[in-house]
C-alpha cells in the first residue's frame, strides 16, 4: 500500500524506528518499507509519498483529489493460476 504523509522524516522514523519496519528504499519524496515475505519473489511493502509531491497526479486530477485522500495507489500480486479468475471477478465489481 502506499500513502501520501504530511511529513514524510516524521512518519517514516515512526515505521522504521517504533514500528519497526525495514526500509528497503528512501529517497527525498518517499520511502519503501518491507512488511513481510509476499508472492513470487515480491515483498509485501508499505510505501510513503511526500503530500506535496503531486507530480504522479499530473494525468489524473481530475479523477483523484488530493484534498479528499491520502491514498497513492494500491498494488496487488496475483499468481497467474488465478489472475483470470480474478480478472473475470475486478471487470464485474467495476
């Protein structure tokens, strides 16, 4: 999952520091958390976006408002034994 903060030093020394998190990446406008072993190789990660980097809504502004979310986008790893299955069921929950 991944998130928008407010303050990006205060959050992150919050997951790594009391959480107890490892960061797998940390770069100005954000930093990568590792929460635990995920599916094919992939880890299952906790992501934090500095609030006022807006760049990735460029494309998207009018279909997301960063006033109303702190939400960035969600990412989900699906065996391919059962991503049509899964496909099927995303297209008729819209």
């Amino acid at each position: 999952m991944s998130i928008r903060v407010k303050d990006l030093d205060a959050m992150g020394k919050f997951y790594e520091e009391v959480v107890g998190l490892e960061v797998l990446a940390r770069e100005e406008n954000y930093i990568f958390f590792r929460i635990a072993d995920g599916y094919g190789g992939h880890s299952q990660n906790l992501a934090l976006f500095d609030m006022n980097d807006l760049g990735f809504l460029e494309n998207k502004i009018n279909e997301i408002s960063p006033e109303r979310s702190s939400l960035h986008h969600i990412a989900l790893n699906v065996s391919l034994e059962d991503f049509e299955a899964r496909e099927c069921a995303w297209k008729v929950w819209g």
